[in-house]
C-alpha cells in the first residue's frame, strides 16, 4: 500500500498463485519478452524462478520448454522512500538464481551497491560494479544513474566466450561498455522510472532492437515522462506514461531535441 508520500505496507503474493499465473500465460501466449519486477519475498523469487528454469532451451541439450526470451531483470529491494520490498533471504535467492537466468539486468546505483557490496558514486565505480555483476552471472547490465548529479546510465555486456573454457579455467569473457548523458530532471514526478526503464528496455528488446539501441531508447522515454509529468499528491509523484497520447504525432522522420547523447568503448 503506497501513496506518494511513500510505501505504507507491503504484503507478498502467493507464490502458487504466481506460478499458476506464468503457466497460464505462457501456454496462452507467444511470449516475446520477460520483465521482472517487484518480488517481495524469497517464495515468489522461488516460483518465479523455478518458473523460468523450467525452460532451458533447446541449447542446453535439457529437456522441457523453449526458453523465453529477453528476460529483463529490475531488482528492486527497496522504494524510493527507504522501505524494503525484498526480504534478505528473497535477495540472496535472487542473486543465486535470478541473475544468471536474465537477459539484462537494471539496477539503479543503489541497488548495483545492495547487490555486489561495493560503493557506486560516479561512473568508474558503476563500471567495478558491472563487472561484479557479470562475475555472478548477468550476461547485460544497465546500470542507472538517474540520481547522480550528472545523469548518465552504463550498459556493459559481455562478447564471446570465456577464455580457457577447453583447459577448464576459466576467465572474464570479454565487456564492451556503452555510457548514455544527459542532463539530471529537476522534477518532483520521478516515481516509478526504475520500472518504466526496465519495462521500456524489454518492449524495445521484443521488438528485436539491440542492447544499446534499447537502452537509448528506454532513457529517452523515461526522460520524456518525467518531463510531461503533471504535479500529484503530497509527495514524489509518478512519471507520466501516457504523455504521447496528448501530443500530436510527429512528422515521420524528423528529429527529436529529447534524445541524450552517449559514448561507446571497451
């Protein structure tokens, strides 16, 4: 239970009530992209999981289901106002298991520090932690840094495979690092841009862009919804989704004044 003036109450779903529902779904539905957010407890973590482990692919040589694809992973631990939205033991089982299932993992600094026990201020320490969330197994991170005072966010992916794999020891695969600019919103309708930007990324990964065009596309979407944001409640206010139904279409290919610039590197 939440207002904007933060997060009251928090209360898990069933988790069996979880696992029937991704069952269903996905036995209805050609699923094109997988986003995970809010979990709440190590239970729902579990089915969610379980869910997800129970189609490996046929590369795995593991029998079941296909495996879906582009899962984007958010971990939110806690809301903006400072409650937790994940038990311990769920975030213990979330690194263990969730991490290495997803696709692109999206962070927040705050919770690029909760996760690998490092600090996360600037930009060379969200890079430390990148590669600490590779280590544990995150193929694609998105590290966001909205509440920087320079806004930037950090894609860092990982190519090939990991030397030495036919001796059996194994090395770091090799990482390509992408940095997305732009200037910090002075906005009081932030909430829920975490969950805007890593539902933004799978829609555009379904769609079949790639890491960092997604994740220049998910930036410019969230930076346009704070930015027609209209003034809610006592507190921080949410981010407005909808924006684009109250502006006229734009003329096909002309350009946008919105999109932040980025660099590239390895």
């Amino acid at each position: 239970m939440q207002s904007t003036s933060g997060v009251k109450r928090v209360q898990a779903v069933d988790p069996v009530l979880i696992s029937d529902t991704l069952e269903e779904l996905a036995a209805d539905l050609d699923i094109a992209a997988v986003h995970i957010g809010m979990l709440g407890s190590a239970k729902v973590v579990k089915a969610v999981a379980d869910f997800l482990s129970s189609r490996p692919g046929k590369a795995s040589g593991q029998p079941g289901n296909a495996r879906l694809p582009n899962i984007v992973l958010d971990p939110i631990l806690k809301s903006s106002s400072g409650a937790d939205l994940l038990d311990a033991a769920g975030t213990r089982l979330l690194i263990e298991r969730l991490l290495p299932l997803a696709d692109v993992v999206t962070p927040n600094i705050d919770e690029a520090a909760a996760i690998t026990g490092l600090k996360v201020t600037d930009l060379d320490e969200m890079k430390a932690a990148a590669a600490k969330l590779h280590a544990l197994g995150a193929p694609a991170v998105v590290i966001t840094g909205g509440h920087l005072e320079k806004a930037l966010d950090l894609l860092s992916f990982t190519t090939g495979n990991a030397a030495g794999a036919s001796s059996g020891v194994l090395t770091p695969r090799p990482q390509e690092q992408e940095v997305f600019r732009a200037e910090r919103q002075r906005s009081n309708s932030t909430h829920g841009t975490g969950c805007a930007f890593a539902t933004a990324m799978a829609c555009h990964l379904a769609l079949g862009r790639g890491l960092a065009e997604a994740t220049l596309l998910a930036k410019i979407y969230v930076t346009a919804a704070i930015t027609n944001g209209h003034p809610l409640g006592r507190g921080t206010g949410p981010v407005h989704h909808l924006y684009r139904m109250s502006q006229q279409r734009r003329a096909a290919g002309s350009g946008s004044s919105e999109c932040p610039g980025h660099e590239g590197g390895v």
